[in-house]
C-alpha cells in the first residue's frame, strides 16, 4: 500500500518518525513535506496529498499540522476527499469505519507520538462497514 503523508512545520517531527516506522512495516510512503520546522503554510503541502489521492498515485493520505484543523479544512475543500481528524485511536477506527476518511488528520501538537502512530495502525486496519455509513457518504457531496 502507497500512503501520502504531509505536515507542516509543527508535524514536522511525527512525520518523519512516522514515515520511518511505517517503511519498516512495508508502506511505500510519499512524503509531500514540509521538510523542516521553518514555519510554513499546511495548505501548500495539503493540496498536493489531496490531489495525489484523488487521482490514485497515493492509496490513502496522512497529514498533520498543530491542531489538525487547517489540513482536515483545507483537504475537504476536495471532491474527492474525506479528511477525519482523530485524537484517539478509537475516533481513529471509527472514522474509518464510518466516514472512510481516505485522509487521516492528526493534531501533532495535541497528542503524544505514541498515539499518533497507534492511530495510524488502528486506521490503516480497519474496514470501512459500509451500508447507511454510505449513504451518508453520498449526501456529502450531493448538492455542491
Ligand atoms: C501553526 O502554528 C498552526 O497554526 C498549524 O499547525 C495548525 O494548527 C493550523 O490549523
């Protein structure tokens, strides 16, 4: 499986381990930066993660920033994105499991690493449960 992951400088140092543990647990990762702690604007490394989901290059997407918040608005602003931000690994399956988020957003300033990464499991290895979870799925977008 191909993953994007993205962060702004905050997230800047979640990214990096976690792109390290995810290689080591076979995940081709693509990372679209930042590539620093300079202080940075997410949403220039938000839409290229969202714009390589939604064309396929990447299977799924990871982003962070201090909150979550400026990546999970700027990655909804695509058709073709369901961004959930989770702070616990059980918001974390469920966004899976009930909004099949295809991008996990995480507030890198706000939780420890360790749950960062046990999310990012919980997520990845959950199954979207489908039925009236889709239906609603479908109305995200209906009258846009
Ligand atoms: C950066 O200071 C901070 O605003 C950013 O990481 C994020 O929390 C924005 O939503």
């Amino acid at each position: 499986m191909k993953l994007g992951i993205c962060s702004d400088h905050a997230g800047f140092q979640y990214k990096g381990k976690l792109i390290a543990a995810l290689r080591l647990e076979g995940y081709e990762m693509v990372d679209f930066g930042t590539d620093s702690e300079v202080s940075m604007d997410y949403t220039d490394v938000a839409h290229p993660l969202a714009k390589a989901v939604e064309n396929g290059s990447v299977d799924a997407g990871i982003a962070l920033c201090g909150t979550g918040n400026g990546m999970a608005i700027t990655l909804n602003k695509h058709r073709g994105i369901r961004a959930g931000l989770a702070w616990s690994s059980e918001i974390a399956r469920l966004v899976k499991a009930h909004n099949n988020a295809n991008v996990l957003v995480m507030p890198a300033r706000f939780v420890p690493y360790r749950t960062a990464l046990s999310m990012v499991r919980v997520w990845l290895g959950t199954q979207f449960e489908g039925g009236r979870h889709q239906r609603r799925i479908d109305k995200m977008t209906e009258c846009l």
